[in-house]
C-alpha cells in the first residue's frame, strides 16, 4: 500500500507552471529510480486526458496505463509548492503526489487522503507547512478506523502449533495492508492471553500501518501451553483504536458466548458477532418503543432476558440514529442506547432465528413489563413487508394504474417486467478449481453479451458505458483477490460478490461523484455475472414491441432502450422532471412514471395499454378499450399531423396575441433539423451537454466551433445559452467535484462557474466570439443571489470590452424561489429572464426532482410556482423585458393556456414538441387565457389546476 512519510517528501519546491512541476515531479522519481525518463510522458497525457487535480490544493499525477512499463518500483514522492502551481481552470496546487505505480494504487492513497481532504482549509496550511513531518500530520487527518472485513477472517486454515496459526493470522493483516512484514515477529514476541473456550489473543503495536484484527481457527483441533487452542485473534494495535472492538469483545466473553464465535462457521458470522454491523441478510423488524420513560432498566432487563432465550444472535438499535446496533443480550448495551418513548427500535436476528422477532415486537408492544399507552400510528412497523395488508396488490385485468404523465403518446404491448433479482448461493465452494471454472465461464458469457451490445449500439456514449464495463472484468486486481478467496474455500458467487461490493465500496468512500458512478457501474456489471452464476437470466424480450415495467429507469437504463422495441415505459417510482423521463421524451417513448409498487407485481405479457399524456395505463384492455385508444391514437396523430402542417407558421391566439416558440438543444449537431421542426430559435441550449460529450474539457476554440455551428444552422433566429450548469448531482466525467450530502443545495450551477472563474471566463468568450452580428442571449442557471448575478454581468461586460458583440442580451434563469421574489429588483438589470420549472418547482415544494417516491407531487402547475412565475413576469414587464419558459412544463398541454395567459412571452420545449405547443397557441384566445390564469393563481394544489384546466 502506498503511503506518506516524511522521506518523501521535498518542501519549499518552486515551479513556474504545470508543465515545470510535472518535470520536477518526474526527474525526482527518476532520481530515486522508481521509474525511467519516459515517464515524463505518461505524467503529462494523463493530465491532457483530465487534471489529476484532487481539491484543497493537492494533485496527484500519475502514468497512464502505457507507461505503466516504465515503472521499476511502486512509490510516491511529494512536493510542497508554497507559492502554488496553476494546475489549470485557476485551480493551485501546494502539495503535488506524484505516483509510480502499475496498477491502480492511486485509489488506496486517495481513501487516505479522504479524511484530510474533507478538512477546513487544507490548501492554505499545506501553503504554510514548515516541515515535511507537518504535511504528513496534515495529510493523515483523523485517527484511523480498525480493520476488521472478510480479507482478514480466516476459517478452518492448515497449522500445525500456535506459531503457524499465528504466522496465518498475520499474513492476513499484511495481506489487508494493515502491518509490515516485520509484524509477525513482534506478534511471536507478544505475550498471548488466554480467553477461555479455546480462544486466544495476541496483540502488538509494532509494523503496524492501519490497526486491524485478524481472527483465524485452526482446520484441526490444536494445544498451546496445557490448553485448547480454536481460535487465535490477532491485534494489529494503534493508539485506542481498538476500544470499541475489544469492547464487544470483552461483552461476547462476560456473556459467556465466546464459543459462539468458534461455532460461528462463516466469515459473515464471526463478522456479525464482532463486527458492529449487520450483514443485509439478516431479518429484521422495527417498533416503536411506547414505555413512559423509555428503555430504562426494568424494561431492558425483560427484554435482555427475552433475548437470551434464543441461541441465535440478536441485535437492536435506534433506527433513526445511525448507530451500530447492539446486543439485545446485554442490559449494558440496551441501557446505553438511550432510547426514549416514540423512539423506533430495529430488532435484527441471524438468519435461523426469524421466530424471535415476532416473540421481541409482541414484548415490545406489551410494554416489557410495564402498563403502556399504545403509540397507535407507530405500531410495528415490518421493514421488509410482508404482511398481506400492507402489501401491494397486483393490478387486476381491467383496472386503470394512476401515474405521472412523463412521455406524451399511447403504447399497447406486453408487459415486460424486469426487477432487481435476488440471489441465491452457497458461501462454501465445491473445490476451488470447479468454482474458478464457473466463475471463468461466468464471465466470458457477460463478455459475450457485453460484446454485442457494444456491436449493436450506434450512439457513442452508450457504447463507451459498455466499454468501460469490459474493462471492470478485466481488472486484474479483482481476479487476484476473488482468486484469493477461492483458494480459501468460498464459493464462486460469494468470492466474486465480496470483491465487487468491496471494491464497489471503497470507490463510494471516496466522496467524489464520478468514482460513486463507477461504483454503480461496478454493481451493475458485477450484478450480470452473479446472474450467470446463480442461473438465472433476463426475462427473454418479447419479440414486438413491449411496454418495459421497472423500479425506476436510471438515464444509463434508458441508453440500453432501443426504441424500436420499447413502446412504453411504466415505472414504480420517479416523476416528470427527472433526467430519465426527459431521456424518454427525446427518445420519443410514451412514458408513465411513478404509478407504484404495485405495478411490480405484474406479470411479463400482461397486455397492457399506455396513455402517457394522461398518465395511465390499463391492464389488460378489453379489445372495445384498445380499439378506442388507438383511434385516439390515430386522431392525435391527425392532430400532429396538421400541427406539423403548419409548424413553421408563427404561433398567434385567436385575438392576435402572439407568443414565441423556441427549441430546447443539448448538441450544436441537428440545428437544422431543430429549425426545421418549427423553432424559432433556440430558447435553451444546455451547454453542459456539449461538454459532457467531450472527453476533455473542450478549450476555447473547441467550444467556439460548437456555438457557432448553432448560430450558423439558426441563421439569424435568436440563440439563447445557458452557461455550464454542472456539479451537484451533473458531474463532468473530468472535473473531479467533491461529493455533496445535497447535491441540489449544494455548489451547482452559477455557484459552481463563478468558484472557477477561468472556465467561466473561456465559455463566455468562445460564445462573444461566436455571435459576431448574430442574436446571442446568454443566461446564468440556478442563480439565488443578486450578487451571483452582478458578478457575471461584470465579467461579460469585461469581455465585451475586447470582444464586442452587436445584438447581446444577458439574462438569467428564475430556478430558485428568492430568484421569483427578488424579480423586481433584477429585472431592472436582467436583458431576460427564463423560467426553469423543472428546479423552481423543486425547491419551490422541496421535492428532490428525481424523488423515487415523492417526485411524482414535484407538479409544475402547483400554484405557488404559478405566482412565482406571475412575479417574475409582471416585474419583467414593468421594466420593459421579457420573459421565457424552458422547463419541461412549457410542453404540458394543460399549461400552456395557464402560462400563455400568465402573458409568458416565449415557450422553449423539446424540438418535437413545438409543432403541437404553435398548434395549441393558435386555439386560445388570450384574454380567455389570462382569466384562467387569474383563477388558478387562486387555487390550493396543482390537482385542483388540472381539474380547472380540463373543465375548459
Ligand atoms: C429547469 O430547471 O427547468 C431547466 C430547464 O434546467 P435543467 O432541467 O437542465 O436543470
Ligand atoms: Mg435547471
């Protein structure tokens, strides 16, 4: 493992640039014969390919996978620049890590480098560090956790006396990077403590990096000094570390259960009994505690000696509070968890031992010995459901599911229901060389059908996804380590799960947005060779055109559709705004999301037909019901047909009211094709789309080409741009950002841009530069601030000075509400606005826009949104400027007559929906439309809109 000492590291360095430092950075792992000269090379395409910039002032360069072969010795060299490096987009670098390694070792030192990275102003005192032993305290940040996972349990090992066994054992902590080599042999020199029932431990403090505990039992039974000898626990100590786990420990011996560790059989459950955490596949339950006083001690005796009367292990904690659970065994333990009336407790018991949860809740509600007044809407509560009334119902043929209307269009077909599958396996394998067969079989058939989907695909992002997953199972450190483990006896899906989820897990730790998503794509490949080898397949496609049923349909799932086969998506969760309706919509694909669990219990090629602009489906239609709906369909398409008709025609009320209809563009490729379907201009282009389709950040000239092939396809039509809006939840593949605890209030949007002024700045002026004479409005998204505004008026300001442009509007989007209520005061100084409904009516309700469950109320036609809209609209006009809508409820047939009447002055939608939103225009009359607006300003919920909209 790699990590910091004081050795390393060479303070006071001086570098005028990054290209400077990269070559001080490189001569230095020369010099120390880590690596050859052409390293150099690798350190510098690795930052072409992206900056190894880390936040808080720290970058770690390294090779790339091609000059891997110049590495002679894996190591890493710091250097303190005092004055800082510019390591691009203005971000300074004080302390650059430079790394030699093969594989990928980076990733251990950057969970090292976790927890000072998530330290007050770490840059500053890097800045400001004396010595080399003050940048290494710096970096190490916190104490370190103990270790205590499946790498370092061994069970049933070959070892003929104490000293084997004990060698066995600290091979595991070497193995698990805990110790150095010379730690067994402090180990021999330690004095073992006998604990009783053939257990002993062994500890020392010597060699050790990470402190961690190994536990091995012999495969037969052995003797040490006159006694039993089953098990030996070894002790990688550092500093109290340990406290908390030999804690448990000491509870587990004075219970007297210390040979339930022995019996224990698996390494999940010597895990479970020491470790703090419960593996998933334990059944649990959850109540509410209703005792007067809470837990106090004579309730927590009678539950103490309830849970004694089961041999099975039984843990309880405070589900709300995010503490380890303890063991309902100990009157200690329960007394410490301090829970109080109200408060909801989660029994969880191994596997085996489900009959006590029922027994505990009954007790629980009982009052433990004591008269209770019951906590009625918090009776017992199943965490997985499985009581009948609780549960939902399958759909029945003939019933209509209610959902969130997210795709215009009817679909008829089957359903085809894919849920997540559950596994099954054995821990233990067969023989090591039957499960390596398996396993190797495994995974060539998921290669095989990563293969042809990559063959198949045509659009490069979705084939790049199943680029990268190929390149996940061919990882070599994880084959190492399930090689590992099956060597050690486990079964091949259980070596191969452990492996993935730890890995899985430690890229999560890394608190960085794009390494979470590597994790996910982790989980998902690692998911398909599970299924391999568990046996279990995909539910077959229908052969035509189905209607996909899912949980949730994640853009990464949706980039799998191939539209073709998809004729609608029905899913349990989501709602309208999220990214993977709108995915849906430009794909083209009826859609109804958030419908309910229920419709995960249909069965595959129920048929079921789809109504994605009113949000419903029927199962099962009778034939009179299908033959209704697709001569809608068919009059729909009349009416698209018509509308299409006259889609280049300005879109006028009755009375003469004109309102001007815009696409909203993610690439500049297609513009004609935009103008073509009736635009007339672009009122949204989301210009992080373009960057994200770069595998760079694109430089100036790069996106100039971009913007002025839009503005060359418009041909004098206006172009409206929404600078970056990236962070938070829209991480850039090459743009490390920090992880956020809520991404939606956290550094996003304006926010994001105005902190790294450099790109900010080359974005604006690729656009000036673009315009020339041509109409450019340029606009700032996720702006709350007044200041968040005048600061980026000034900057463009500043660039027009040395660019000018002849026909600029500079504006910004109304997405937060004190945006909305601060209308007045900014539309003095705004060109423009442009309503952002999607995120107003998240924050407006505080209704995350992706909510699995509660997105689907994220409604857009809520009133306290329309008055928002109606503030920024009359402050607009009370200035003399306009006012735009570009989220998704500028296309929602029943608001366009509300927002037309709201006197909106431009609708932006997808470009397949202009035609449809001219041809709606065209039927109102705009004084009808502005009493209706008026009404529904008045009303209490978006429902009652609706209903208001649809009796007109
Ligand atoms: C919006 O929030 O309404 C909007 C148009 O921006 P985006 O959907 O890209 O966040
Ligand atoms: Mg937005």
């Amino acid at each position: 493992m790699l990590e910091f000492t004081t050795a390393q590291i060479a303070m006071g360095q001086v570098a005028v640039d990054k290209a400077a430092a990269l070559d001080l950075l490189a001569a230095r792992l020369v010099a120390d014969g880590l690596v050859a000269e052409g390293y150099l090379a690798g350190l510098q395409a690795r930052e072409a390919q992206g900056s190894t910039f880390l936040g808080q002032g720290i970058a770690i360069p390294h090779g790339t996978p091609q000059t891997r072969d110049q590495v002679f010795a894996t190591g890493v060299r710091l250097m303190q620049f005092p004055a800082g490096v510019d390591w691009g987009d203005g971000q300074i670098v004080h302390l650059a890590i430079v790394i030699a390694a093969r594989s990928d070792e980076h990733l251990s030192l950057l969970q090292q480098l976790t927890r000072a990275l998530g330290e007050g102003d770490l840059a500053e005192a890097l800045s400001r560090a004396e010595s080399a032993e003050a940048v290494v305290q710096l970096l190490q940040g916190a104490p370190r956790e103990m270790l205590l996972e499946e790498r370092t349990i061994g069970i049933g090992v070959s070892a003929d006396d104490f000293d084997d066994l004990l060698w066995q054992g600290a091979r595991l902590l070497r193995r698990a990077e805990c110790v150095d080599n010379g730690f067994a042999a402090h180990l021999q020199q330690a004095q073992p403590l006998p604990l009783g029932d053939g257990l002993w431990l062994l500890s020392s403090d010597q060699a050790v990096r990470q402190p961690g505990l190994a536990f091995v039992t012999p495969q037969q039974p052995l003797r040490h000094l006159g006694q039993a000898l089953d098990g030996l626990l070894c002790l990688a100590a550092q500093g109290d570390a340990q406290q908390a786990l030999l804690d448990r420990l000491c509870t587990l011996l004075i219970e007297g259960r210390g040979l339930e560790l022995l019996r224990a059989g698996t390494v999940q459950g010597v895990l479970a009994l020491l470790g703090g955490a419960v593996p998933d596949d334990w059944p649990s339950a959850r109540i509410a505690l209703a005792n007067p006083h809470g837990l106090h001690a004579r309730p927590a005796k009678v539950l103490a000696q309830l849970a004694k009367q089961f041999a099975g292990e039984v843990r309880v904690r405070l589900a709300d509070a995010g503490a380890a659970p303890v063991s309902a065994k100990s009157l200690s333990k329960l007394l410490g968890l301090g829970a109080r009336r109200g408060q909801v407790l989660e029994f969880s018991v191994e596997p085996g031992f489900a009959e006590a949860l029922p027994v505990l809740l009954k007790a629980v509600e009982e009052g433990l010995g004591e008269e209770v007044e019951a906590l009625a809407p918090l009776a017992p509560l199943p965490l997985v459901p499985d009581a009948a009334d609780s549960a939902p119902l399958a759909p029945v043929a003939g019933s209509v599911i209610k959902g969130v209307a997210a795709a215009p269009g009817i679909a008829s077909g089957p359903a085809h229901v894919q849920l997540l599958q559950h596994f099954d396996y054995p821990l233990r394998g067969e023989s090591p060389a039957l499960e390596r067969q398996r396993l190797d079989a495994a995974l060539a058939r998921v290669r095989d059908d990563i293969d042809e989907l990559i063959q198949r695909s045509d659009v490069n992002a979705i084939r790049e996804i199943f680029i990268t997953h190929q390149e996940m199972l061919a990882d070599p450190g994880l084959a190492e380590e399930v090689e590992r483990r099956l060597r050690q006896g486990e079964s091949a899906a259980a070596a191969w799960l452990a492996v993935i989820d730890s890995a899985a897990r430690q890229q999560e730790s890394l608190q960085d947005a794009l390494l979470a998503e590597r994790a996910a794509d982790l989980r998902d490949v690692g998911r398909r060779v599970l299924m391999q080898l568990c046996g279990l397949s995909e539910t077959p496609e229908p052969k035509q055109p189905y209607v996909l049923v899912m949980a949730e349909v994640g853009p990464s799932d949706v980039a799998r559709l191939d539209p073709a086969r998809v004729a609608g998506i029905l899913t349990a969760r989501g709602g309208a705004t999220a990214h993977s309706a709108i995915v849906a919509r430009a794909l083209g694909i009826p859609a109804v999301v958030g419908a309910g669990e229920g419709v995960l219990l249909l069965a595959s090629g129920t048929a079921l037909l789809l109504d994605g602009q009113r949000g419903c489906a029927t199962v099962d239609p009778a034939s009179d019901q299908l033959e209704k709906a697709l001569a809608e369909r068919e009059l729909r398409a009349q009416r698209q047909r018509a509308a299409d008709a006259r889609r280049l025609e300005p879109a006028v009320t009755r009375d003469g009211h004109a309102v001007e209809v815009c696409a909203n563009i993610g690439e500049s490729a297609g513009i004609e094709a935009v103008v073509a379907q009736g635009a007339e201009g672009v009122g949204l282009l989301r210009t992080e789309l373009i960057f994200m389709a770069h595998p760079q950040l694109p430089d100036e000239a790069t996106q100039e080409a971009e913007y002025r092939r839009v503005l060359d396809g418009l041909d004098g039509r206006p172009l409206v741009v929404r600078t970056l809006d990236v962070g938070g939840d829209k991480p850039l593949p090459y743009w490390p950002i920090a992880k956020e605890e809520n991404p939606f209030l956290g550094v996003r949007g304006i926010r994001l841009t105005l902190q790294r002024p450099k790109v900010m700045e080359s974005q604006l002026r690729a656009l000036l530069r673009a315009a020339g004479d041509r109409p450019l409005r340029i606009m700032f998204p996720m702006v709350g601030q007044v200041e968040e505004w005048r600061e980026a008026r000034r900057m463009v300001d500043r660039l027009l000075e040395e660019i000018p442009v002849a026909d600029l509007q500079v504006g910004i989007m109304i997405e937060v509400p004190s945006a909305a209520l601060l209308a007045p005061v900014l539309a003095a100084e705004v060109d423009f606005f442009s309503v952002g409904t999607n995120d107003l009516t998240q924050y407006t309700l505080a209704i995350d826009r992706g909510h699995p469950s509660l997105s689907a109320q994220a409604d857009g036609l809520h009133p306290a949104v329309l008055n928002l809209i109606d503030m920024t609209v009359r402050a607009a006009h009370a200035h003399g400027k306009w006012v735009g809508v570009c989220g998704e409820l500028a296309a929602d047939a029943q608001a366009v007559p509300l927002l037309v009447g709201l006197d909106v002055d431009e609708l932006s939608v997808a470009a397949r929906g202009i035609a449809e939103v001219k041809a709606q225009v065209r039927a109102l009359s705009i004084e009808q439309a502005r009493t209706l607006a008026r009404q529904a300003l008045a009303l209490g919920s978006a429902g009652e809109v609706r209903a208001l909209v649809e009796m007109h």
